[in-house]
C-alpha cells in the first residue's frame, strides 16, 4: 500500500514560500510525507538560514531542490528574466524528479501541490496521473482580480495585452474594496517588457489552474466573504499560521535574529512599535531618514527589521547621531521570526508594507496596523485593513511623495490612542482564529482536503 505522498513546489520568492511551507507543515502533522522543491538557489538559502538549528525539518519531510535556469550570480528580482526561465527550465527538471522519487515501490508521488504561479506543474500532475492541488498564497480577492481579466477586457477597462485603458476604481461585486487599474497584479511593473510577461502569465495560469482538483488559499471565508460568493471554487483553509504554530520557522531566506524576543520580554506589555516591510520592498533613502526620525520621535521602543537592501547604502542612511538616540530603546534587526514577534504581549502595532503574510500574521494575533503598501496586491490588502476591517491606518504624502516624521508620530499616536481599533483587531483575531477549528470553514475545508489526499492515493 502506498503512504500518501505531497510534492511541494512554490513559486520562489520569500512571500510565496512561507505559506507553502506552512501548509506542508499541517499536512505532515496529519500523517503526510511531504517532499518540499525550491529552486536551488533558494534551497540554498534555506538550509544556510538553518544552519546550526537541529530538528527543526520534521522526520516525514524532505527539502529538495531543481534549478531555476538562471546562473547562481544572476539576479532573482529581475522578475521577467526568472519567470520566462522557470517555464523554461523547470518543469522538465520537475518531472525527472517526480520519476526519480517513484522509482521507490513505497515512496511514489500521489499528489502535487503547486503555487498557483506555478501552473505547469499541475499539467505535470494531470500529466502523470496524480492528484492536483492549486494553491494561492495571496488574498481571494487578488486571485479574483486576476480571474477577472477576461471581464475587465469585456469591460474596456484594460486592452486584450493588459494595458490599462480606463484609469478608474474598478469594483469586481459590492462588497469587495475598490482597486485602481494601476495597482493591479501586472500592472504595478514600471518596465513594460514586464508588464506584458506577468500579463501573459497570468493568463496562461487562468488556464493551467482548471486542472486542479482543489483551489484553496491561505485566508478566511471571515475576511473576504464577498470574493468566495463571487468565486466558489476558491477554498479559504487559513490562516494557516494560526493552527501551526511551531516556533522556528523552516523556510526563511535569511537567518532570523531570535535574540529580539528576549529585548521584547523587557519592554512593557502592549508598548512596541514593530517595523517591517517583507522581503522585496525598497525606500528611498530621503524617506528611510524620515521613518527613523519619526519613530525616534514617538519616544516608544520600536523593533524595526531592516533589510541589508532596504535602501541605498543601508548602514550610512540613519541619521546623524540616530542610533546612539535610541539606545536602550529602539532596536534594529536585519530579519527576525515574524510570526513569534507578533504574538509577543509586548508589541503594540505594526507599522508594514501589508504583504498577505504579514497581513495575516497581524490580523491572527490582534495587532492593528499602520499601513505603507510598496506595491502589487500590497494596496488592495491596505484597503481590507482600513476600510473594510478598520484595523489600521494609512500615511499621507507629502507633494513630494515622502510620508514626513510627524505624519509617522502622529498616525502612531492616532492608532494607539483614538477609536478602537486595537479591540476591532482582537474582535478580527477571534473570528479568523474559530475559522480553523474543525468545525470552522477553514478548518473543514482543510480536513476535506487531508482526507482526499489520502484517499487518492488508493484510486
């Protein structure tokens, strides 16, 4: 008899890994082998991430890599570059894995699981005769935005090659938030080129995701009700950090610095300002000054996590005479275990580029947010945050573009002081939280999905 056996592959970016990973992790507490691919460059940074930690990959996984095409010193944001060679590239070094591994009599693959990004490898499922699951690391609404390109065409709204035609708020059903044309999905890349790769990705993986046998995504039926009555065949099973709460991490690209937790236990419960824009956000040297002399002037202790490339020449950006201000009081990282961070007592709020995970890291722990959304769906989840949830904030610019020290002490002190919106962040968490309880709808779908992929092993 074979053990069910789920074949993880991610589109690789830090953002699309985490959750994966998180759902693997569910799947190997209930009794699945799971062997997890990243490209070999991002494998690499994984397990040297990792090193020096034992225990932390669970007996029933194993983390496997394929290459990506490009060559090791070749740049991964360059986005257009990465996508044209992983379709290139990967999905025949994926099905010679697949063989590989099912060479064994008890060890065959009976199920992909696939970033939906990564389409081809749900043709590789169907393909080979296994199970095919799509998975959707972003929120339901951003998926239904992208489903959506064959009706905003229809509508005028955008040409048949994704140039945007008609520069107006665009509302997919009543209840769901508004979204500007030039914030969507492909839209939001200044190089044109790359604009009209992502489109024509998009629409290929419209296509791809009609093999899955499940389309599930890493939210709540809670937090976007509207988008799964418009679209039913999406199934919420999240948050799944919420029913996997393991400590360490396994998928992070940078070594995490778990010192921070201690620096958190010596500050006064609900008193932290946490700072963190993700993996992928750059600031303006200009505006990285004004964050770090708007969080000096809050007089609060602040935790804030800056990337080695979060801006220009990162060490000579802080202010003059910045770091010897804050002693004692403010502490910067270059990457820290989110999830742990954020379901400390001594944090406060979280000031973020909204991503989905961090979004929904936040959300599941209670924390109101101050939002400065960088790019992509980073706009649409401002919007759920503050308009439809009313768990945060957002800045103003100036005429210049840049959000100005005192607008950052301001909206802090505005978020912490006035409304209510540390008890309508803690309202949310209670909600999403009985979501992924067995009889919640995250909860049940995520059974469902378990119990089919051990019974399709046996057809």
């Amino acid at each position: 008899m074979e053990n069910p056996h789920v074949l993880a592959i991610p589109y690789p970016a830090q953002g699309h890994v985490l959750p994966l990973m998180d759902l693997a992790l569910c799947l190997v507490r209930h009794g699945i082998r799971v062997t997890f691919v990243n490209s070999e460059f991002d494998h690499k940074r994984v397990t040297e991430s990792l090193s020096g930690e034992e225990n932390v990959v669970p007996d029933r996984m194993q983390l496997v890599s394929i290459p990506d095409g490009l060559e090791s010193w070749e740049d991964r944001n360059d986005l257009g570059k990465l996508t044209l060679s992983i379709f290139e590239v990967m999905p025949g070094n994926l099905e010679a894995l697949i063989q590989k591994i099912n060479q064994s009599d008890s060890d065959k693959v009976t199920c992909i699981v696939a970033d939906e990004s990564m389409g081809w490898a749900l043709e590789i499922a169907k393909k080979m005769g296994i199970g095919a699951v799509a998975f959707w690391p972003a929120s339901a609404t951003q998926l239904a935005q992208k489903f959506s390109i064959p009706k905003l065409i229809d509508d005028g709204i955008i040409s048949c090659t994704g140039s945007v035609l008609k520069n107006q708020m665009v509302k997919l059903s009543p209840n769901i938030p508004e979204m500007k044309p030039e914030h969507f999905l492909w839209a939001c890349f200044n190089d044109l080129e790359l604009q009209k790769i992502a489109f024509q990705t998009l629409c290929k993986t419209n296509v791809t995701v009609k093999l899955a046998d499940w389309l599930i995504c890493n939210t709540s039926d809670e937090l976007e009700a509207a988008t799964f009555t418009l679209f039913p065949q999406m199934l919420p099973i999240g948050p799944l950090l919420a029913s996997n709460r393991l400590g360490k991490s396994v998928g992070s690209f940078w070594p995490e610095d778990s010192d921070c937790l201690a620096w958190l236990g010596k500050q006064p419960v609900q008193s932290v300002i946490y700072v963190a824009f993700g993996s992928f956000t750059i600031i303006d040297p200009t505006q990285f000054r004004e964050l770090a002399l708007g969080l000096e002037l809050t007089n609060m202790p602040f935790l804030w996590v800056v990337r080695q490339d979060l801006t220009a020449e990162t060490d000579n950006a802080y202010p003059k005479g910045f770091k010897d201000q804050i002693q004692g009081r403010g502490r910067v990282a270059n990457w820290v275990p989110q999830q742990q961070v954020l379901s400390h007592p001594s944090v406060a709020c979280f000031l973020s580029h909204c991503g989905w995970n961090s979004t929904i890291e936040g959300l599941s722990n209670g924390v109101p947010f101050l939002c400065w959304p960088y790019f992509a769906d980073q706009f649409l989840n401002q919007s759920y945050i503050c308009d439809v949830w009313k768990i945060g904030l957002g800045f103003e610019r100036d005429a210049n573009g840049i959000i100005p020290r005192e607008e950052i002490k301001n909206k802090i002190e505005q978020l912490l002081t006035v409304g209510d919106y540390k008890q309508r962040a803690f309202d949310l968490k209670a909600k999403v939280m009985n979501s992924v309880k067995e009889n919640g709808s995250s909860g049940k779908n995520f059974n469902n999905l378990v119990q089919w992929i051990k019974d399709d092993k046996e057809q």
